[in-house]
C-alpha cells in the first residue's frame, strides 16, 4: 500500500527537545455554522458537541441557521446527531458526562438531564437557597457540578445519579469572582469537592469544611484551570500572562507572557505538563519551561481537554493537538538509527524488492524484540490510519524472525486500532485515541454507538471484540418501538424474529439474542403497547425482573402468577403487599383467596405479625374453622376465665356456620362447660387451681384431695369412659394412699382394666403388701412371676406350681436364700421333670 504524501514528523512541532503534534481530524460538516452565535458544550472523549444559542447576543432573522431555542446535538465532525428541544428557563450552564448525558442548570436551580438516546429526561433541583437566589455560572466534573449563585455562595452536587445538593462553605465572597475553577473530588487529600476562587488579587480554596485565602498579590486572574493529576493550577491573568504553581499555591513552576491585545478566551491543559491558552486568533501552547509555541486560527477556536492532549474546533476543522511519544520520534524521528526505525525502513526496502532489507535486519536481529514493540507501540498513538498499517507490517516482519516471540501484543493492537478507526470515521465522528479508549471500558464504547443509534456497527464491534451484545439488541428493540407506527402483534412479530436471529418467517429455534426483556418490557409500556409489553415479559427468564414491571403495569394477577411460578416466597410477598396498600381491603382478599399458595403465605404473616387484618379476610372468605382457630389462638394465655369463656362461645358460634365442623364444635361446647366446672371447683376448693387443667387432669385433682363424689359427678356429666376413670381413680388413690378405698374400687365390681395395674401402682409405690392383695386375682399365668418381683417366694413356687411351669420354678430356685424353701422348690421341680 502506497503511504500518504504528508510524513508525520510534518505536523510536529519542537519545544526544546518535545515535540507536539497538531492533527487535523475532520474537516467539519456543518459548513457556514458561526460558533460565535452559540453556546458551545463539548463531551471528553470525542464526545457530542452541543449547540444552544446564545440568547445574550442580539441576532439578525435569517443571520444563522439555528435561531430556535432547542439544543443542537453534533459528532465531533460536525454530523448533526439530534436536537433537544428545550422549554425550560434561562440556561446558566450546561455540560456533558461520561455517559453522554447533557446537563443543564437553569437560572431557578432546577437541573434536566438529557440523553442522547431519547428517554425522559431527568429533573431534580439544587435547593431553596439556589431557587431563592438563583444560578449565574456552573462549573462540571464527570458525574457532578458546582453552582454559583447570585450572592457568591456554591452549592455542590456530588452525583448527579443520585443528586444531594449541598453548600460550600461561605466564602464571604461581596463581587462577582473574576474566574473560579473547581478540583474534583477523586484529586483532593479530603476527597471532597474545592473550589478555586479569583477574587481581588489572590486565589481563595473554598471546601465543605471552610476555606483558605492563598494569599496571592499577583492577581486578579481571569482564567483558573487545574492540571488532569490535580497536583498543578495554571493562572491568567490580564493579556496573556500565565503562571503554573502547585495546587496548594507554595511554588511557581513557570511563567509566559504572551504579548497580545487579544483577550484570553479559554485556557485546558494539554497533558499534566503543559497548557493550551486560545485567543481570538491563535492557540498558544505553553510549554513545562515556558517555551510556547502558537496555532494561528482564522476564527476563535473552542478547546476540549482530553486524557492525553487537546482537542480544538472552531466552525471549519476539529484538530488534536498531543504529545509525540517516545515510540513515535524512534521511529519517525529525522535521522533516527534505532533499531524501530531501521526496522520501519527494511519494510520499504521489501516493497521495493532491495537486497538492503536483509542487511538492516541483521544489523538489528539482537534488538529485534524491543523493535518490534516499538513499531507496535508507535502504531497505536499513531492516528493516520495508512501510517498504522505501515508500522503494523513492519512489526509482523519484525516478529517473523524472532524464534520465539508473544503475538497477543500485535493481535490486540490490530483489534484496538481497528475499532478505534471505525469510531473516528466520519460517519460516526468520535475521535479517540488509544489512550482514551483502553481507559474506559469496551462496553462505554458500544454505548455511544447506541446514543447516535448505529446498531449494526455496535453490533459488528462486540462480534469482532467478542464481547457480549445483550445492550445493542435491548437498545435496538427500545428505538424500534419508540419510533414504531405499527400494532402491537406486528411488533411483537418484528421483534422476535430479530431477537431470535431468523429470516422472517423462518420457524423459532427456542435460543434469544437477548437474556432480559424488563428494559424492552418497559419502553414499550411507556409508548403505550401494552399488550406487547406482557407478550415481551413472557419470555423473562427472571421473575425477580418480571414481576415488578408487571405490577407496576396494573397486571397485578399476572404478577401474582409468575411470582408463585418462581418458587420465591419473598416474590409473592412482595406482590401481596402491593396489592395489599393498592387495593380496597375487600377486593384484596377476593384477588389473593384466588391462589391457595398466596392465601397460605398471607395466613402466615398475619398469624406471626399478629396482625388484626387476618380476621377480616376470614369472616369475608367464610372461613368458619379458622375463624374459630384465630380465636383460639389469640386466647391461649389468657387468665380471666370470664372473658376467655365469653371468647370461646363466640368462637364456637362462627364454628357452628360449618357444617363440616361438627365434632370440632362438640370439643368446644365440652370445653366451654369444663372452664365453667373448673371456676366453680376453684370456688369451692378455695386455693387450688383448675382452670387450664384437662379433664382427666381434673378429675384426678379431684381424687387427690378427696373430693370422690364431685370426681364421680364430673364423670357422668362428661360421660368419661369407664376404663379411663378407673385409670385416673387408681393413680390419685395411689397418690393419697387411701388403701381402704382402692380396696373398695377393686370389688366394687370387675375391674374393666384387670388388676394388674393395681398391682403395678402398689409396686411403683413401694406398697408390696397392698399389691400381694391384688395378686390372687390376676391371671394364674402372671401370679407366679408378680410375686416373684415383690420377693414373695413361697407363694411365687406355688402359682408357679399350679400352672405346672418348670422354667418358673427354677428361676425362682436361684432367686431364694433361704435353704429349706429351697430344697422344696427343687424337689417340686424333680416331680414335675419325672412325670413329664
């Protein structure tokens, strides 16, 4: 490929031994447009530039093309991009953030932010004070600003995402400041925001906390600007006199003064070593040292300061002023011999077919390495695109005789450059270099292709970077229905069949460009589509995402479902208590009483909060079991008996509305009277407590102290089981040791429990005697091994002879002491082994 007839060393400029260099970017398009008219606001970056005429200067009708009150929007090659029409106050100042949002202070304090991309814009204010006395001059960071009201007071915004308005400190400040300037938060010790105030000779540093005269004498200063690091301050004052100190103002650097009658419009820093001073007719360039170098101008031109220079305007080109790198003067240098440069020059010798190409790269094959960086290095803060190609080339060669050698380098550098070019082209007018585009990350780049709406490239780029494309398909789909004539069903149609990537009329394939639809979802509801915006959020993977959007379209059914689909119980809450502050109590309860899983969870949270609502949701869904159940509940620790009576027949009154709840309303009536009886009993038995007792408790507490008859009153009145009330009459005899009446318990009748149980009590009682008593009437087969465990041998080898049991006999052999007894029990058991 031929090389361009300008070599880049003709657009350097010497300072000492630095060179700068001054490129020409774009000639602009907007062709015939007089800047002088207009307020002028220029995003970093390559940022848009915007127009907004100055309504200060009286105008002639038809003297300029722009004469509405609208905002103009510009690439930086002067390709109209947008306009913002703009209907508020007077404008006292307005910026661009690195999102490539607009900002505008109106003169009342109230604050609009504008993106490109056509969304509502946003509006917050800056405070009674600022309202009070209104806004006269803003100064902006990355995402926040200061303004300056009529009486010298600043208030202070550190995020504009999330606006908290603020005051300085007063300054005590009594005429307009000649200039001030403000320093970042992320540059100071403090890390709050400082503003840089000229007033009368001296600079004042005002902050949140308080602020500091720097006492200076050499003012006033017309221009303040401070170096991108934050650790330098450049002063104007007068005609041309500059001055460079340190931030806290104890040492001057250097010093120029520029003999002019022009007077200083702007002053940027180009770099953290040097500054760029416009006047009406030239650009200075002031050196470290206080060389200068100057930039004639045709017309004033608008300054745009960068990462690593400057870039200038005016109403015919767009330049960039920089630094020349290390890189670029080893390789391009006149009368460089660096191994770079040798290796550039052997790829002219290739193409030419010259026997001196060998010679050059043995000459330099030890230094090849550090050659081939350099070439690749140099290619990148190179912006005439022939030019990279060139060092490029010679950098492949340079590689291909290196054994070994890392090629990530140049595939990087080859992906970058051509992303970078695709940006600075005309077409989309955003002139970057590569410092400025590996400081921010890849995805801010794509977003700004998205803000002028060139999807197909952004597209491209995150295919050709391999990065993920999920927000250029999502701001595809937003600007489709956003300027969208069509139905929603077509729409629908449209949409789906780019976001699945097919041909239209090509059948489903079940995979989505897309992960999230929420922000698709959101727009189209905003434009009114939507049933289109419900047939999108179909497809919403997350329901965490969905259900919000739902609700907040008025789809609170909807909603509900996909919450419960999602399986997250904090979902549905989420959506039950929505509807819960949103809705009539009554419609409430009829739309969460659709859905068991709902219902359920409400119960829940009303049961655990204690919550009074919960009855009512009750009564209304006829829910006469647990409405009875609530009550229940709510009175377990309660002690007036007369009030938890009272409660209880109320509860049994709803539960008798349910015919399915019969023998849950028997329970209640039994209770009911058994609270009765237990108050009474307590009544009577002065100092003993009943109430809260069961009935087989109280029964047994009746017997305990005696009170048989009112035990056998209560049996019948409550129609106890017989065999229960003898269970509960042997323990509480038992208990009291009355012996006389068990006895009589024991023959009043057969016992419906046996007499074994007699026996046991006695026995846990320690009462063998009483329990011998109660042994003869036991089953033959269970005497022998009964009087065997209270230590009655004799009538224990007895029972156990009547039944004929010698495995008995001989275990009640071992277990006897005295010998007489034991010689019987073994003849007992010689007899019973012979005649069997």
């Amino acid at each position: 490929m031929a090389m361009p007839a300008q070599h880049p060393t003709a657009e350097w400029h010497a300072m000492q031994d630095i060179f700068y260099r001054k490129h020409r970017i774009y000639q602009m398009q907007w062709a015939g447009l007089d800047l002088s008219k207009f307020r002028v606001a220029a995003a970093s970056f390559g940022g848009p530039i915007a127009l907004l005429r100055d309504d200060r200067q009286l105008l002639e009708a038809g003297s300029a093309p722009l004469l509405d009150s609208a905002i103009h929007v510009y690439a930086a090659s002067g390709k109209s991009i947008g306009k913002i029409e703009y209907d508020g106050l007077h404008i006292a100042g307005f910026s661009w953030n690195t999102r490539e949002e607009l900002i505008c202070v109106q003169e009342d304090g109230n604050v609009r932010v504008f993106s490109l991309s056509g969304q509502e814009p946003v509006s917050f204010s800056l405070g009674p004070e600022a309202k009070e006395k209104g806004i006269v001059a803003c100064r902006f960071w990355d995402q926040g600003l200061v303004a300056m009201t009529s009486e010298y007071k600043f208030i202070y915004v550190n995020d504009i995402g999330e606006p908290k308005p603020r005051l300085l400190a007063d300054a005590h400040i009594t005429e307009m400041p000649y200039s001030w300037a403000i320093v970042p938060p992320h540059l100071t010790l403090s890390h709050h925001v400082e503003v840089l105030v000229s007033t009368g000779r001296t600079v004042l540093a005002v902050d949140a906390a308080g602020f500091q005269d720097q006492l200076l004498d050499q003012g006033p200063y017309t221009q303040i600007s401070v170096s991108p690091n934050g650790r330098l301050v450049a002063l104007c004052s007068g005609y041309g006199r500059i001055q460079v100190v340190s931030i806290d103002f104890q040492r001057s650097f250097s010093e120029f003064n520029h003999e002019t009658n022009e007077e200083l419009v702007d002053i940027v820093w180009c770099g953290n070593d040097a500054v760029v001073v416009s006047f009406a007719s030239e650009a200075v360039l002031v050196g470290p040292f206080g060389d200068a170098l100057s930039f004639p101008h045709d017309t004033p031109v608008h300054l745009v300061q960068e990462l690593d220079g400057v870039r200038m305007f005016n109403s015919s080109i767009h330049e960039f002023l920089f630094k020349v790198s290390n890189d670029s003067k080893s390789v391009f240098q006149i009368g460089s011999t660096s191994a770079s440069a040798l290796l550039f020059d052997a790829l002219d010798s290739i193409r030419t077919h010259s026997s001196r190409a060998d010679e050059i790269v043995r000459s330099i094959r030890d230094e090849m390495p550090q050659a081939v960086d350099t070439c690749i290095a140099a290619a990148g803060a190179e912006p005439i695109v022939e030019y990279q190609q060139a060092l490029l080339r010679a950098a492949s060669m340079g590689k291909s005789f290196l054994p070994i050698y890392n090629g990530d380098k140049l595939v990087d550098m080859c992906r970058s450059l051509r992303v970078i070019n695709s940006l600075v082209s005309y077409n989309v007018g955003i002139p970057v270099s590569l410092m400025q585009f590996q400081s921010l990350p890849f995805e801010e780049w794509i977003a700004r292709l998205l803000n002028r709406n060139l999807h197909q490239l952004a597209l491209r780029m995150c295919q050709y970077m391999e990065a993920p494309s999920d927000q250029v398909y999502i701001h595809w789909a937003c600007a489709k229905i956003r300027a969208s004539t069509l139905d929603d069903d077509a729409l629908y149609r449209v949409l789906r069949e780019r976001l699945d990537g097919l041909q239209p009329g090509a059948p489903s394939t079940g995979t989505c460009a897309i992960s999230s639809y929420v922000d698709v979802a959101e727009v189209a509801d905003k434009c009114g589509y939507k049933r289109l915006a419900i047939k999108l959020l179909q497809h919403e993977p997350r329901a965490a995402n969905q259900v919000p959007l739902l609700i907040s379209m008025g789809q609170e059914e909807t909603a509900m479902d996909a919450a419960i689909r999602s399986g997250d119980a904090d979902l549905v809450y989420f959506v039950i208590f929505h509807l819960f502050k949103a809705m009539p109590l009554g419609d409430f309860f009829q739309v969460i009483g659709r859905t068991s899983v709902a219902s359920r969870l409400f119960e829940k949270y009303c049961i655990e909060l204690g919550a009074p609502v919960l009855e009512d949701y009750y009564f209304q869904d006829d829910a006469f079991a647990k409405s009875a159940q609530l009550i229940l509940v709510e009175n377990l620790g309660e002690r007036d008996v007369a009030k938890l009576v009272a409660n209880l027949k109320v509860a049994l009154k709803i539960l008798n509305n349910d015919k399915s709840c019969v023998l849950e309303s028997k329970a209640m009536d039994v209770q009911i009277r058994l609270l009765q009886t237990q108050q009474q009993l307590e009544y009577d038995m002065s100092g003993e407590q009943f109430v809260g007792l069961s009935l087989n408790e109280t029964l047994a507490k009746c017997l305990a102290k005696g009170n048989y008859s009112r035990a056998s009153k209560l049996r019948n009145e409550y129609k106890v089981p017989e065999r229960r009330y003898y269970w509960v009459k042997l323990h509480a005899l038992v208990q009291r040791r009355d012996w006389a009446e068990l006895a009589r318990l024991a023959n009043a009748r057969k016992s419906p429990i046996g007499y074994r149980p007699f026996v046991d009590e006695c026995v846990a009682a320690l009462q063998y005697q009483e329990a011998a008593k109660y042994i003869q009437r036991c089953e033959p087969g269970e005497r022998a091994s009964m009087y065997l465990r209270i230590g009655f041998f004799r009538e224990a080898a007895q029972a156990a002879a009547q039944i004929k049991d010698i495995d008995m006999l001989r275990q009640i052999h071992v277990s006897v002491r005295d010998p007489s007894l034991q010689t019987d029990i073994g003849q007992q058991i010689e007899q019973l082994v012979n005649r069997s």
